[in-house]
C-alpha cells in the first residue's frame, strides 16, 4: 500500500510538471509581440484546451473567453465560431447543457459571416456532437454526413474527417451495425495515421479495438478478433504512455488500460497470467484515473477490487472497496448510475454475509432505486433507438421514392426529345429524296442526248476495240502467271525470315532464362552454405555449452565434492579451534562453490529444455532470476512444445540474451517475458521499462549481444521486431515458424 501511495504522488507530480510544461511552451508562444493575430487565437484555443482537460474547468474556460476577445476586431467569423464550438464542448462536458447550446448557438450565428469550408464543417461536426450526446442519433447521422461532405472539399479537411468519422462510428455501435462501424473506425485510424496527431492515433485505435472486440464477441469462434483488439488497445496504451508530456487529455491512459483489463477478464481463460494481466492494467487504470480525475474508470476499478476481496471471501476489504467507488462515483458531476448501482448491490451482499442486515437492507434499497432508474432511462433509451431507426428507415424510403420519380420524369422526357428529332430528321430527309430525284431526271436527259451523240461513233470503234481487246487479254494473261510466280517467291522469303527470326529470339530468350535459372541457383546455394554455416557454428557452440556443463558438473563437481566429504571427515576437537572454524569456513565455500557451479551448468544446458520443452524452461528460467531479485514476469499461451530441439536452443539462448540485456544496460523495473504460439507460428517477446533507447541509432548500439540475436533470428528464417524510445522502455519482438 505504501508503495502505491508513493506511486500515486510520483505520477501526480509528473502528470502535473508535464501538464505545466506545455501550458508554459504555448504561454511563451502567446507572449511574442511579432505573432500574427490569427496564430495567437489558434495557441490561446489550444492552451484553453490543455488547461480544461488538465488543471481546471473555470480557468480553462476563462482562457477561452480571452480568445473571443482577441478574435472580436476579425471581420471574418470562423475564428470566433472555433472558439465558441470548443466552449460549447467545454459546458457540455462540465454538464451545463443549456451554456452548451447557448454557445453552439453562437458558433452558428459567426460562421454565416464567413466563407471559410473549413470551420463550416467544424460547426456542423460540433453539432452532430452535441446531438449524439443528447441522443438525437438519426439527426446526428444526417448532420455528420453533410459535415463529411464539406470537409471532403475544404483544404487541410482531414483535421476534422478523423473527428467525424469517430463519431459517426459511435453511433454505429449503439446501433451494433458492425458493418458500418468497420468501415468508419478504419477511416478513423486511416486518417489519424495520415495526420499523425498524438491524441486522435489514441482515439482511433481505441475505436477500432472496440470494434473487433465486439466481434469476437458475435462470433467467439473468431479468435483473430480477440488478438487484434487486444493489439489495438495495447497500441492506445503503448502511445499514451509513451508520449505523457505532449498529451492534451490524459484520460487517453485509464481509459485504455481498463479497456485491456476489461478484455483479459471477460474474455480470456482464468490463468494465473491472465490474473496477473487483469491487476496490472487494472492498476494503471486506477492510478491514471486518480490523476486525470476520471471517476467513472476509478470506480469502476474499485468495485472490480470489490468483487474479488469478495471471491476470496475478505468481506471487510470488499466493503471499503465499495464504499470508495461510491465516494469516487460522487465527485463526478456527471457519476455513472450504473457502476454506483453495482457498488450498493455489492455493499448490500458483503453486509448480508457480515450478519448486519440493517446496513444491507439500506444498500438493497439504493440498488433497487438506483436499478428503476437506469430501467426507465433504458426503456426510453431503446424507445429513442428503435424510433431513430424508424426515422431513418423512413427518409430513406421517401428518399428512394423520390430519385424513382425523378428518373422516370426525366426518361419520359428523353424519350419525347428523341421522338421529336425522329420527325425532325425524318422530314429533313424527305426534302433530301425529293431534291435527288429532281437531281436525277436532269442527269437522266443529259445523258440520253449524249448516248445519241455517241451512238454513231461507237459502232465505228466496236470492231478496232474488240482487237485491241483481244491482245491486251493475252498480254494480261502473260503478266498474272509472272506476277504469281514472284507472289509466291515473295512470301516464301518472307515466311524464311520470319522462321530464322523466331528461332533467333527463342533462343536468346532461352538462354535468358537459363543465366537467370543459374544465378538464382548460385544465390540459393550461397544462402544455404550462409545458413549451413550459421547453424554448424551455434550447434558447435551448443556442443561446446552442453561439453563444459557436463565437465563443469561431472569433473570439477565431483573434485569439490570429494574434497567436502574428506574435509568433513575430520574428527571434530571437544572444544572450537582456529584451525576447526577455518575448516567450518571452507565447507562453507565449498557448498557455495558446488552451488554456482551447477547454477552454471544448468544455465549452460538446462536440464528442463531437455526434458519439457521450451515453455517450461523459459519460466523455470525468469522465476530463476525472480528468485535473485530481478522483477521479470513469464507468460506462456497456447505453445504445444512442437519445435524440434535444435529451434528450441535457439530461441532459449535469444531469450536469454534479450533477458540479459534488460538487466544489465535498461535499468528496468519490470521485465516481461511472453511466449506465444498462433497456429504454425511462435512469437517471443520481451519488454521492459527502462530507459530505453533511440531507434535511430540502432546501428551504433549493436554489439555482439544483439548481432548474436540477429543471427539467430535468421537462421530460424523469422524476423526481429524492435520498439522504443528513450525514456519509454523497449520491446523486442521475434517470429518464427514452429518447422
């Protein structure tokens, strides 16, 4: 308890120096006198922002006052209505609803006076989110998806896309329409990860590992779902805590660690290393929501507590418990009925078990008001749903009905342009024939009057022309045979050519694909003698490791051991001597000599890697090092101890070596060890909270340990994953196929 405490009070100061340190980076920011107007208002917004979600409500919103005042002389509108959005948002969340809509109101009323899309489509997202949090989610669908399509338009629109597409996410879920939730949570973290702001990433992956949990929980068989939303929201977790000092809500860390815990409980078997997961992430959440003064994921917390000092059967403990989570539940001006319900339920239980059925009736009766309450509020809720839904279902008909008349008005008038220009084009047609015609007859007469004119000549020609006719037919005749034979001369040479052609390019192009075949083959056989060497070189040293714990143990273990028996074989004198307490101390020595040497034989070739596998021999190997002090947690799933015991070695010694340098060179005070097996594939990963390293300089960092990792990383043909960041601990990674 005492180290919580102190846990509790380091983590408070630090929130709170964090906290302070941006707020003075944007008062610095604020206080240079050759700042434009229009950057000061966006720094004062964004410093209002940090001090309401970090040091105060009334002062936080005191400061967004002073940007209304410094936007007053702009004539153009959409400063003050980002202003008035965000102090619409503010109220809300304090729970003044009437402030909220009193300043959306506002925000509505300056962005008429302005022809900025941008802070158009802000406007509108700032009232979808207002009416989805006074469920109005039919109207907030509407007034989200014309926000979309503004913003889609508007330059630097993906800023407040990511926002929009999260809420009308939000609304899906409601609904449970996990198709449409799919496609919006992705186009979240899409956005976010085009964006690459710290606090809608946070955002975004929260959301999408809530919707694969939700998944996994349709369809339990689907258990890729379940190891997604657990990477999601350990991602969330992961980029809260990593980047504490730049976070503008640090209600991003409780939220998701009680997520993680919420996914271990409900969701996983109950191992010991599952429980253990459930109180570590519950205990994050209870400390973060302590500092960010999230009352709702603190007594959440607190009754979980509850429910398991209850399990064990310590009813005192789960009665402080409750009465924490009801003490918690009302400093929050906007409490969750539901865990304050299930706080007198419980209290009402452990009270009937401690025989004092005063305070337990008491407990029932504020669980039963409480429970007809939420009843009723749910009953209208699930009202308002299926009305929504109604609604929407009937704009979409209307809708459909409508673009149906329209399409057949609009064929109907298609089709009477087009019947107009048939008769257009068909009496046009008409004054064409009739103009032939006359055309023709005209022709017709001239032609009769000149076949008369020549009908006299022609007679006369008749006679020369049939003999000229007669040898031209000859000539011709003459002239095709020549003409053939030189025809078929042609394409004989022509289809030569082709041939010779064909020939020559098959076999350039079949002695490409040998030279390739060939080099291909040479990389082949490089790669295998590489990993052939690799592999003789680890097995020699593992003949080497096995060799010297054997001699280690058989030779120098059996030589100590001969020498104890015969040193303890000396007759003890009556009274103590010099000479007997020297003896006395070198039995002593040579226990402990006999001690480290087998420690040293069993770390040189476990003796449990022979015989269980490697699953049993990588905890026997952190409670090992537990036992010596270090604070190394194991978790092992789902490994089926298939590897054959060469892979095993393997990665037992690059387990080691991760181990071995989180101890030596991270200064942590936690190490976690998981080993993991998914169908065909093993993943091993060790994590630690120490002081980490930059990535950039990865390359500068390797020494022979992490070149060993590398090394064998690759003769297992798996890969090496590596996260970090100075300060922020790290994390390696490593995946292999079990064959």
């Amino acid at each position: 308890m005492y180290r919580i405490l102190l846990t509790i009070l380091f983590l408070t100061a630090s929130v709170c120096a964090q906290a302070q340190l941006l707020a003075d980076s944007l008062r610095n920011i604020i206080a240079r006198k050759d700042l434009p107007l229009e950057m000061r208002i966006d720094a004062t917004d964004r410093l209002g922002q940090v001090v309401f979600f970090n040091t105060g409500w009334k002062e936080g919103l005191d400061i967004l006052r002073q940007s209304i005042q410094l936007a007053a002389p702009m004539k153009d509108g959409s400063y003050r209505a980002h202003t008035y959005g965000m102090m619409a948002a503010s109220y809300y969340i304090t729970g003044d609803t009437e402030a909220a809509y009193k300043h959306f109101d506002s925000a509505t009323l300056y962005i008429r006076h302005s022809n900025n899309k941008l802070m158009k489509g802000y406007v509108l997202y700032m009232k979808g989110w207002l009416q989805v949090r006074s469920r109005q989610e039919t109207d907030a669908i509407n007034t989200l998806q014309e926000a979309l399509e503004v913003l889609e338009k508007a330059p630097g629109g993906l800023t407040y896309l990511q926002a929009v597409y999260s809420e009308i996410a939000g609304v899906y879920f409601k609904w449970y329409d996990l198709v449409n939730v799919e496609k919006y949570t992705r186009l979240s973290l899409d956005a976010a990860n085009q964006l690459k702001i710290l606090e809608k990433l946070i955002s975004a992956n929260q959301e999408r590992g809530g919707y694969f949990i939700n998944l996994y929980r349709e369809n339990t068989e689907r258990t890729a779902a379940l190891d997604s939303a657990l990477y999601y929201m350990r991602r969330s977790l992961h980029l809260a805590r990593a980047n504490r000092e730049r976070l503008v809500t640090p209600s991003n860390i409780p939220f998701s660690a009680i997520g993680i815990a919420n996914i271990f409980r409900e969701n996983m078997p109950a191992t010991p290393a599952n429980k253990d997961s459930v109180d570590y992430y519950n205990n994050i959440a209870l400390e973060e929501g302590k500092l960010t003064k999230q009352f709702a994921v603190e007594a959440g917390v607190y009754n979980e507590l509850a429910s398991e000092a209850a399990k064990r059967g310590d009813y005192q403990s789960a009665v402080n418990y409750l009465n924490g989570a009801i003490l918690v539940s009302a400093k929050d001006p906007l409490f969750d009925k539901y865990n304050l319900s299930q706080s007198h339920l419980g209290l009402a239980e452990c009270y009937e078990q401690l025989k004092d059925t005063a305070l337990a009736l008491h407990n029932y009766k504020q669980y039963m008001t409480l429970y007809q309450e939420l009843f009723d509020v749910e009953k209208m809720n699930k009202a308002k749903d299926l009305e929504a839904k109604y609604e929407m279902a009937r704009k979409e008909k209307d809708l459909l009905q409508i673009r149906l008349i329209a399409e057949q008005r609009n064929k109907e008038l298609i089709q009477a342009r087009y019947l107009s220009g048939q008769k257009d084009q068909a009496l046009l047609a008409a004054k064409y024939a009739a103009s032939l015609q006359d055309k023709a007859l005209l022709n017709a007469k001239y032609e009769t009057e000149l076949k008369q004119q020549a009908l006299s000549t022609a007679n006369y020609k008749t006679s020369q022309r049939e003999q000229e006719l007669k040898v031209m037919s000859e000539r011709f005749s003459y002239n095709r045979k020549l003409n053939k034979i030189y025809s078929i001369l042609t394409i004989a040479l022509f289809l030569a050519a082709a041939f010779l052609y064909f020939a020559f390019k098959q076999r350039s192009k079949a002695l490409k694909q040998k030279q390739q075949l060939h080099n291909m083959e040479l990389d082949k056989i490089k790669q295998e003698h590489r990993i052939s060497m690799l592999s003789a070189m680890l097995e020699g040293q593992e003949q080497e490791r096995t060799r010297l714990a054997r001699d280690l143990h058989d030779g120098l273990g059996g030589l100590l051991s001969g020498v104890k028996i015969e040193l303890s074989a000396l007759n003890a004198p009556e009274k103590t001597s010099p000479q007997q307490t020297i003896v006395h101390k070198t039995l002593r020595h040579l226990d402990h000599a006999v001690d480290e040497l087998r420690r040293i034989a069993r770390s040189m070739m476990p003796e449990v890697l022979l015989a269980y596998g490697l699953g049993e021999a990588t905890r026997e190997y952190c409670n090992g090092l537990k036992k010596s002090g270090v604070p190394v947690t194991c978790q092992v799933y789902h490994y089926r101890n298939e590897m054959n015991h060469g892979r095993q070695v393997t990665l037992y010694r690059i387990m080691q070596e991760l181990v071995n340098n989180a101890v030596k060179h991270a200064a942590a005070t936690q190490i976690l060890v998981q080993l993991q097996q998914s169908d065909n594939r093993i993943f091993l990963t060790v994590e630690d909270d120490g002081k980490g390293f930059d990535q950039s300089e990865m390359t500068a960092l390797k020494g022979a340990g992490l070149a060993n990792i590398q090394s064998r990383t690759e003769m297992l043909q798996g890969t090496l994953e590596v996260s970090s960041s100075p300060g922020t601990g790290a994390s390696f990674t490593v995946e292999c196929s079990v064959n």
